[in-house]
C-alpha cells in the first residue's frame, strides 16, 4: 500500500514536470507570424495581412529597385536554409554593394535588390518583418529557435450560375378567329470564371537565385500564362524572374520580342556565353516555367 502510494506520487510529479516543459516550451518557441504581400509599390500595404510559418521557416522582407524611383516590396515566409544560402552568398557585406556568386561561381555586382531575414522576440506580438529591409542587404536571423506548426488553408470555389428564363406562349381561340402569340424563348448570358493557371514564381526572392529556389503559386485572374524573363551579363552570369502574365504581355514580350531572336530561342543554360541579353520566355499550361527555357510544346502561340 505504501509501495503504491509513492509510485502514485511520482506518477503526478512527473506529469506536472511534463506540463511545465511543454508551457515553457510553447511560451519560447510559439509559431513565428509574419507579414506577408507580394510585390506591393507601398510597403504599408505589406502590414495589412499576416501568415502563420509552416516548421522550419522564418519571416523575410524583400525590395527590389526598378529604376526611375520605382521599387516593388514582397514579404512573408521563406525556408531558414534558404536566408543561410543568400547569407553565405552575399558574404555579410555591409559597407558595399552586395557581391552576388553565380550558380558556377562567377561574380557580379547587383545593387538592385536588398533581401532581409529574421525571427520575431519570444515577447514579441509583432511580427519581425515590420519594416523595410536595410539598404546595405544585411540578412538577420536572430538566434532564437521557432517551432511552428504547419498551416493548410483551403479557399472554397464558388460557382454562379445564371437561371434561364423562357416564357410560354399564349394561345386563344374563338369560333371563328385563332390567334396564336409567338414563341419567345429569353436566354439570358452565362459567364462561366475560367481556371487560374498556377505559375512558378519567385515570390520575393532576390533574382540571382530565383533560378533555384523559387514557389509554385496560383495566378490573379486574367494572367493566364507563365513567364521567365532571363537576363546574361557580359561576364557570363544570368538572373531569372519568374512571372504570371497576361496574353497582351506574353505577345509582346515573347512573341514579338524574343521568339524570333537565335541567342533566346537556342539559349543552353549549361554553356557560358559572355554576351549581354535579355530573354522573355512565355508558356502555357500549369507550372509549365520550370526550367530557364520552357519546353518547346508549351511555349506560347497565337491562335
């Protein structure tokens, strides 16, 4: 009896022991929240939503300059051992423009872009990416630790269909006189919403590693296409963006501009070429921009 009496308190100790681990735990290591937009002109719109990290991730802040004062901000969730490879990259230089290695090792310089990672404060409410990242392009992952859980989020389809309105004639007869009222059948426009098309996008990674990190992501509305637009400096090295378009941009970019020229349409990305070009590729068809140059039976054609 008194066997059991001890084994029964240890048991209670022990569950109390666990409870107060996984309270502490939870309390230093909850789910890290980030800001998340997408290529926003102002980057006060970029505070207006927030995303839960799936584990192993933590929160970003990109902007990239477009010249004429233009710069596009983009923030959110990215892989931890993503920020440690544009970190290693770019060498923790702070006091110069970044130096950014190629995939084969070459350098160029690239001043238009600034990327920033972090980790919020166990105390903190807000998340990290709260503000611009630096224009020196430091990237910051705090040493803190986060746990997260994994979120999934469905987006429900809704489907409006119009009702079609007939209307039945009207027959009178008499003894001698039949009239008959026509016919009037009413069929009124039913606009069905096309499919999104799903591109993969760099979703606010810097160009210089877009060619390997980049997301699969369902497009707006009415950008029905898929765009890389590759750019191969005069040193050898290349940037790829990756895009959802429209038609009108997929003709004018593609079709009219590139799809004609020998230095894009033959373009092989295992071979060096010292030669300044730019290249915008347009595709068709689910995630159909996977490699630098899409395959042939998807990219773009007029009808």
């Amino acid at each position: 009896m008194l066997l059991r009496r001890f084994v029964q308190q240890d048991v209670t100790r022990l569950a109390f022991l666990l409870l107060t681990v996984c309270l502490l735990w939870n309390c230093c290591h909850g789910e890290e929240t980030c800001y998340v937009c997408r290529h926003e002109r102002d980057f006060t719109s970029c505070a207006q939503n927030k995303t839960v990290c799936p584990l192993g991730e933590v929160c970003f802040t990109s902007e990239s300059f477009h010249g004429h004062g233009v710069s596009e901000y983009s923030s959110g969730c990215i892989s931890e051992q993503i920020c440690n490879t544009i970190k290693n990259i770019d060498g923790r230089t702070t006091h110069a423009p970044l130096q950014i290695g190629h995939i084969i090792g070459r350098k160029k310089r690239a001043t238009d872009t600034c990327f920033h990672c972090c980790t919020a404060e166990s105390t903190s409410s807000v998340p990290c990416n709260d503000h611009p990242c630096a224009a020196t392009g430091v990237f910051t992952i705090k040493p803190t630790t986060t746990t997260t859980t994994p979120t999934t989020t469905t987006t429900p389809t809704t489907t409006t269909t119009t009702p079609t309105t007939t209307t039945t004639p009207t027959t009178t007869t008499t003894p001698n006189t039949t009239t008959t009222t026509p016919i009037t059948t009413t069929t009124p426009t039913t606009t069905t919403p096309g499919a999104r098309n799903s591109c993969n996008l760099c979703n606010g990674m810097p160009n210089y590693i877009c060619e390997q990190y980049f997301t699969p992501m369902t497009c707006e509305a009415g950008e029905q296409f898929c765009m890389n637009i590759l750019v191969n400096q005069k040193d050898g090295s290349r940037t790829l963006d990756r895009k959802c378009v429209t038609e009108e941009k997929c003709k004018s970019d593609w079709w009219y501009n590139t799809s004609d020229r020998p230095e894009c349409t033959s373009y092989d990305p295992n071979r060096y070429v010292a030669q300044f070009f730019t290249c915008s590729y347009c595709c068709t068809g689910p995630l159909c921009n996977g490699n630098i140059v899409p395959d042939a039976s998807t990219l773009y054609r007029p009808h």
